[in-house]
C-alpha cells in the first residue's frame, strides 16, 4: 500500500490517534503487568530485601533497555518518514544495517555489564543486605543482550510501519510468558530473585522466536535484504542521533533511580534499607501508571513521522494538541487517585504497614503535578519523530539532567528525605513550562508552511 492511501495520511486525528494508540497502550499495559506482578511475586515469594535489591539491580536493567531503544527508535524514526515519502527500499535499507548493528551492541553491553557489575553495585552504595539479591537478579539479565536488543529492533520496525496490532501481540505474548514462568520459579522450582531474572530473559526469547516467524511469514513494505546487512556509517550516524535523545530520556531515568537511592543510603540513615525497599514497589507501580503514557507518545511519534514526510503539516501541529490533551487529562485522572488511595496498590505488595506507609507518603508528593507529563514526554518525541536530533536531545536532556539530578543531589542534602520526594513535582512543572514555550514556538513557524497536494479541501480553506 502506498503512503498516500493510508488511513495515517487521511483519518481524523483525534480518532486515528485513539486507534493508533490503543494496541500500544494495551500491549504495554499487558508488559508492565509483568514487572508489576513480578514485583509482587518476589516481594511475597522471598521478601521485602528481595525487592529492595532488584530496585537497586533495576538501573543497570534500565541502561540496557535505554541503548536499545536508542538503536530502534532513531531506526524507527528514519523508516516512517521514508515510508511516508513512499522511499520503500531506503527503509529496508535502513531496517537491515540497524539489525546488524544493535546484534553487535547488545552483545558487547553484555560483555561489559557482566564484567563490571560488581563495581557498578559498589559504586552505587548498595546495602549489605540487598546486595546478594541485586547481583542474582543482574547476572541474567546482563547476559542476554543479543536476544533482547534483535527483539527491540524486530518490534519498533514493525511500530514504524504502523503494525501497532503486531506489537501488542508481541508484548502480550512477552508479559504472558513472565508471569507464568515467575510463577513457575518462584513458587515452585523456589529459584528466588535469580527465577525471576531467569523469567524475563526466557519470555523475551520466546517472543523474539515469535517476532521472527511473522516476519518471515507476513507481507510487509520493509523487508531485510541481505545486502544492507552491514555497517553502513551514514544510516548508523543518522539513526544514533535521532535515538539519542530517547537514549539521554531513558538513560536520565536509570540516573534517577541510582541517585534516589544514593541519596537514600546518604540521608535516611537507619530507615534507608526500608525506603529503599519502599521506593521499590513505588517506582514498579508508577512504571505501569507511565506506560499508557508512553503508549500514546510511541503512537504519535508514528503519526508525526509519516505526515511530516507525506508533508502534512497542519495534521501533525493537531496530532501534536490531540496527544497533548489526552495525555494530561489521563495525568490529571492518576494524580488525584495516587494523593487519595496510593495504599490500595501497595497494599498488593506486603502486609507490612511501616513499608507501606513509606510507599504512600512517597507517591502523595511525587504525583502532585502528574498533570503536566504530557508536555514533557510528547513535545521532545515531537522532534524525534521529525528528525530533529539537536532540539529533541536538549528537551529530553532538560528534564533528568540539567533539572532533576541536581535539584536531587540539592535538595537531598539539605532537606533530607522529604527533599528528595519534594524535586519531583517542582522540577516537573519547570521543566513542562520550558519545553512548552519551545514547542509551541516551533509548530507556530511549522504551521505557516504550505502543505502539498495532501491537504483535504477543507484544510485548504484553513491553511
């Protein structure tokens, strides 16, 4: 099908959007109940400290996770605009040379995650306590990084192409999978902290089987061709700079959860074992509130790439409002649940009040603007999806590192424990009211732009 019969090019924004966005968000959903359940699993199965280390092994996780979307989504980012421009084979092209690339990165990132974890858990002051559990739970997951980083490249070239329903497939299949093998090592082989880790790294296996066999079985505009499997400098350069800034977003993330629990260990003291272990079941749960939210930036990434490259400027300034408004509405929903009934979602983890407690007072500071999150996540994947490296890496920059980690370090210091809690709303504010006035000084310049041929008639009369 050729880019200009797409429903991407011609739906109604907000309704295409919602049916763009709803596969990824329930397949998402289907995952992070995975991480949410497990968490759950390990929590009941071996205990709270059990937890507390897997919170402590979960940045090193996380720095996988963000080198791997680095390589998929920027290779995402350049096949949907080619695809939107109906350049097929470039987008192949594309496709095959990030594959070899991201075989050859996610196994030189287990080699080194392997070899310098223990230094990495050092350096990170880890407790005695939690330590056995973080290192347990690592080892596996270090070791897997050919497996995981082919899946991540399979599943965002089928994003890119707008198979949102293949993706959720494939996310599904992976969290179904989790569960039931936590289960099964937790519970019945009693493999502990290292049963869980074994879990993931075998559900991610079976999905990437899965990935293979459709590929090799459906009919799609992008397809490998043997001879583009290679190092091509000039699509790699293009697709690590346009994956950069998802790179510096997810990577900001793991930073945050290391200092946070640097900071912990520094400030708390005596109690800084049990929030440690607290901020672990708070952070799996706000993970699974995020991911509808990031759901709906991976669904307008796709939209934005197409219709900038098919030069539908008009429909990506509306998808840019459309995203906006459903992603703070949904924010706004999560902030006024998690100020008044945080303790019914904690309550799933342990019977232990004192942990839940520290949990609850958590999360009744950290989601007081929840609101704004949807400026902060859609804006910066706004420049991502239209191939503007520099601006997208500044925005996502802006947030986790030029705000968030020092105002932690700050803040930590001379406030305590509340300080630490208290960053994150008022850097979240900040950093939303600097990255809306940017954005919205971009897509008034990008709206005076005359679109082609592409326009509707009656965005003709509006233009």
């Amino acid at each position: 099908m050729s880019a200009s019969a797409s429903p991407i090019l011609t739906q109604s924004v907000p309704r295409l959007f919602f049916t763009m966005a709803m596969p990824i968000i329930l397949g998402l959903m289907v995952s992070g109940l995975y991480t949410f359940v497990d968490a759950i699993f390990i929590s009941r199965a071996v205990g709270t400290d059990a937890i507390g280390g897997v919170s402590a092994a979960f940045p090193i996780h996380m720095l996988m996770i963000s080198i791997s979307t680095m390589l998929g989504s920027g290779m995402a980012s350049i096949i949907s605009r080619r695809l939107g421009a109906n350049e097929d084979l470039m987008a192949s092209k594309v496709f095959s040379a990030s594959l070899q690339l991201s075989l050859l990165v996610g196994v030189g990132v287990s080699v080194l995650l392997f070899l310098l974890r223990e230094n990495i858990f050092s350096l990170m002051n880890t407790p005695a306590a939690l330590l056995p559990y973080a290192m347990e739970y690592i080892t596996p997951i270090a070791c897997y990084g050919l497996i995981s980083f082919s899946y991540g490249t399979l599943s965002e070239n089928f994003r890119a192409q707008g198979k949102n329903v293949l993706v959720m497939q494939l996310m599904a299949l992976s969290a179904v999978m989790n569960v039931l093998l936590d289960a099964l090592f937790l519970f019945v082989f009693e493999w502990g902290v290292e049963g869980a880790a074994w879990a993931t790294v075998l559900a991610i296996s079976i999905s990437l089987v899965f990935a293979l066999i459709m590929f090799n079985k459906g009919e799609y505009r992008v397809q490998f061709l043997w001879r583009y499997f290679r190092f091509i400098p000039a699509i790699h350069k293009e697709a690590l700079s346009l994956g950069f800034p998802i790179f510096l977003s997810y990577l900001g993330f793991a930073l945050m959860l290391v200092m946070v629990n640097l900071a912990i260990a520094n400030v708390a003291g005596a109690d800084a074992q049990l929030l440690i272990s607290a901020h672990g079941i708070f952070n799996r749960t706000f993970m699974l509130i995020f991911l509808p939210v990031l759901g709906m930036m991976i669904a307008f990434q796709t939209f934005a790439g197409f219709n900038y490259g098919a030069q539908q400027y008009a429909r990506v300034k509306e998808g840019l409002k459309v995203a906006i408004w459903y992603t703070s509405v949904y924010g706004l929903l999560w902030t006024v649940f998690m100020l008044t009934r945080s303790h019914w979602l904690f309550q799933l983890f342990t019977t232990d009040q004192t942990l839940i407690d520290a949990a609850v007072s958590m999360s009744e500071v950290f989601f007081m603007a929840y609101a704004v999150v949807g400026v902060r996540t859609i804006c910066p994947a706004l420049f991502q999806a239209l191939g503007f490296a520099k601006p997208a890496i500044v925005l996502n920059a802006l947030h986790n590192y030029f705000l968030l980690l020092p105002a932690l370090w700050f803040c930590s210091v001379n406030f305590g424990v509340a300080g630490i809690w208290l960053t994150f709303p008022v850097v979240d504010i900040i950093g939303a009211i600097i990255i809306g006035i940017y954005t919205t000084r971009y897509i008034n310049k990008l709206a005076l732009k005359k679109d082609t041929t592409q326009y509707s008639e009656g965005e003709k009369k509006a233009a």
